[in-house]
C-alpha cells in the first residue's frame, strides 16, 4: 500500500505573542493608526450580523470605512444572537461577587470544553463590562430595555 503524504501548511491564527493577560493590550499599544484620509480607500469584510458582527459593521462604517457585512441567513435579522433570547454576562465584580476577568475566563473557555482561542476569549473577558455599558446607555438597545 501506498502512503500519501500531506503537505499541510501551518495555520496562523494571527493571535499576539506573550502572555495571555497582555497579549491584546500590547497589540492595540503598537498597532500602526489608518490616516483618515485613507479610510475610504479600504474594504473591511465582516463576516455574521449577530451581535458582534452588526455592531463591528455599524461602528466601522460610522468610522468612514467601506464595510461588507455578509450573513448565511435569509435576512440579516435572522443572526442567532439576535433571534435569540440569550444575555451576555460581564466580570462586572458586584460587592461579594468573586467576579473578575480571569474567573469569567477560565469559566467561558471550560464551559466551551477547552475549544475557545483563549487568547481571543481573555480578550472578551477584559471588554465584557464596556459591552454591557455601551448596551446599557444605547437608546432602544440592549439591556436598558428590560429595565
């Protein structure tokens, strides 16, 4: 029998060096600025209309930046964050909570069975209250309307 080899390349997930808790501060503290001059001149491609999706392409676009959102769904009301009836927690560290973002961390990647990018999961952990925040504040969106 013959044996097949694969030539498979490597894949890069793009994730910053060092550790873990600095990895997206360090990033964003050295990224190079896009002149404003130049914001129409690049096409960002977001990919999904749920939550993150919609809100990257809405900001990006109130950004000056030519933005294509694409969905696999009918319409792009039919993402599952926003058909869902979902939340969204935060390591918000309420008095005698035990929140913070390490522990949001360790419980978002456990709770996904060790599959999440944690890099890309601490980063989450670390935005999560200004999500809510921003929610909170938005005029006809996110949580104020449960209150």
């Amino acid at each position: 029998m013959e044996e097949t080899k694969i030539n498979a390349q490597p894949i890069d997930s793009k994730i910053p060096e060092g550790p873990i808790a600095e990895k997206w501060t360090n990033y964003k503290a050295h990224q190079k600025l896009v002149n404003p001059a130049n914001k129409r001149r690049l096409d960002i491609i977001v990919v999904g209309t749920g939550l993150a999706g919609a809100s990257a392409a809405a900001t990006l676009g109130e950004m000056g930046f030519n933005v294509l959102n694409f969905c696999i769904q009918d319409s792009p009301r039919r993402a599952h964050s926003i058909a869902a009836q979902g939340g969204i927690n935060a390591a918000k560290n309420y008095q005698n909570d035990g929140d913070s973002v390490y522990r949001l961390f360790y419980d978002t990647v456990k709770g996904g069975d060790y599959r999440a990018r944690e890099a890309n999961v601490y980063r989450l952990a670390e935005v999560s209250n200004n999500i809510i925040d921003q929610c909170v504040v938005s005029p006809g969106r996110g949580v104020e309307q449960y209150h």
